[in-house]
C-alpha cells in the first residue's frame, strides 16, 4: 500500500513539474503567439525559454512581459519589432508572462 501511494505521489509531482511548461500553450496559440515564437528555439521571436533566461530575478519582470504582449515592443531582442496585440486581455497578457517566465 505504501509503496503504491509513493509512486502515485511520484507521478503527480513529476506532472505538477512539467505542466507550467503546457499551462498556457493554449492560449498563446490561440492568440498566435507561437505563429512568431517556440517554447524552445528561436523562430522569429526569442524562444520562451531564453525569454524565461534573461528575465530570471527580475521581479517586475511579469508586468513588463504582459505590457510588452499588448503593446508590442522593439530593440530588446533585436531589429525585429514584437507587433501589438490588442486581441490579449489585461488578464491573458498576466497569464501569459507568467508561464512563459516558468519555462525552464
């Protein structure tokens, strides 16, 4: 019995671990975000997961990246601008930079 509740215990942990990375994928291929970015290379974008690098220890960094989704932005990752995105709600945009912050 015990040995049965340890590796239910296992599973669950190694899922609650590697879901962020699926949390949101969803939304941001509904909103086209992975039309222009990658969780793990870069296509026009930075990947997600270099995004996620560069902004580690940043504490303001999920209100930037969620300003940054609606407004769009330029020179941080190149001459490439990152368009605007008005479809995003205040809401998805918060979600969104925060999975994309707990991408590893």
């Amino acid at each position: 019995m015990k040995r049965t509740i340890l590796a239910a215990l296992s599973v669950v942990s190694t899922f609650a671990v590697t879901m962020p990375a699926f949390a949101d994928q969803a939304l941001a291929t509904a909103k086209n975000c992975m039309a222009c970015h990658a969780v793990d290379k870069k296509v026009v974008g930075p990947s997600y997961q270099d995004v996620a690098k560069k902004y580690a220890g940043d504490k303001a960094a999920a209100d930037k990246l969620a300003a940054k989704i609606v407004a769009g932005g330029t020179g941080v990752w190149g001459s490439i601008p990152m368009p605007a995105n008005p479809q995003v709600s205040e809401a998805e945009s918060k979600k969104l930079a925060a999975w994309v912050l707990s991408i590893k």
